[in-house]
C-alpha cells in the first residue's frame, strides 16, 4: 500500500470526524440559540475540536491534491472538473466558514450571539460539505457514499 492510498483512505474516513463533530456542535448550538442556555467550555471545546479536524481533513486533501497532481488534468471530464476544481473550491469555503465563525463567536459576550454564530457558519458549513459528498457520488461512481475510499 502505497503512502498515497494511506493518505487518500485517510481523508476518506477522517470526513466521518469531521461531519460527526459539526453535525454535533451545530445541533448543540441550535439548542443553546433556541433555549438561550449559557454558552459553556464544552461548548467551546466542541467549536474547536469541529474546527481542528476540518483543518486536519483540509491538510489531507490538500496533500492529495497535489500528490496526484489534480491541478493538471483536463477540466473538459465532469469527473476531472469536479476534483480539479469543483470539491477543493467548496470544501475551501466549508472550511473558511468554520473558522470565521469560531472566531467570531469568540469575540462576542452574549451566549445566545454566540451560539447563533455557531449555528449559522457551522451549518452553512456543513451544507456545502454535504452537497460536496453528494456531487462526488454523482460525477463518480466509483466513490461510494458511505464506504470509505
């Protein structure tokens, strides 16, 4: 097994962290908007650990990225396109959402602000990186949904 299958199987199963640790802070930051509950150091452990392993996954598939050279194929393939161009634009943007908001919700003083912030960048976050997955199924088939590689 080669250093870039390990990599690439790597990234694949890191997504399932990263979606789970999102998925759990965006739904702990709609509760605390919502019931207007104190914004506590879990949950601002939580914000961070969501925001440390979407820099993990970034840095795993930026190193995939250019391993396999992606930025020189022929965009003219929706396949090609796609990781060319397509999942690194979108997966850039989930991840610069998570970060601007983990820091904004840093600088405010009012819990329910801050959980509104959370709410808000991480859920926007985690849609891109949602429609992401479902348009690598789609472009190509031989990426399973759930399966990892």
């Amino acid at each position: 097994m080669s250093i870039y299958e390990i990599l690439k199987d790597a990234h694949s199963a890191w997504r399932y962290v990263v979606i789970l640790l999102l998925f759990v802070a965006f739904i702990t930051a709609l509760s605390g908007y919502i019931g207007k509950k104190e914004y506590t150091e879990g949950n601002r452990k939580l914000n961070v650990f969501a925001l440390i392993s979407t820099h993990i996954q970034l840095l795993l598939g930026l190193v995939l990225y250019f391993m396999n050279d992606w930025y020189k194929v022929d965009s003219s393939l929706a396949v090609n396109r796609y990781w060319k161009m397509e999942h690194v634009a979108i997966m850039l943007i989930a991840v610069v959402l998570i970060t601007i908001g983990n820091s904004r919700s840093k600088k405010l003083s009012l819990a329910v602000a801050k959980h509104r912030t959370i709410f808000v960048f991480f859920g926007f976050a985690l849609l891109l990186i949602t429609v992401a997955i479902l348009m690598m199924v789609k472009v190509d088939p031989s990426r399973p949904l759930f399966g990892i590689s």
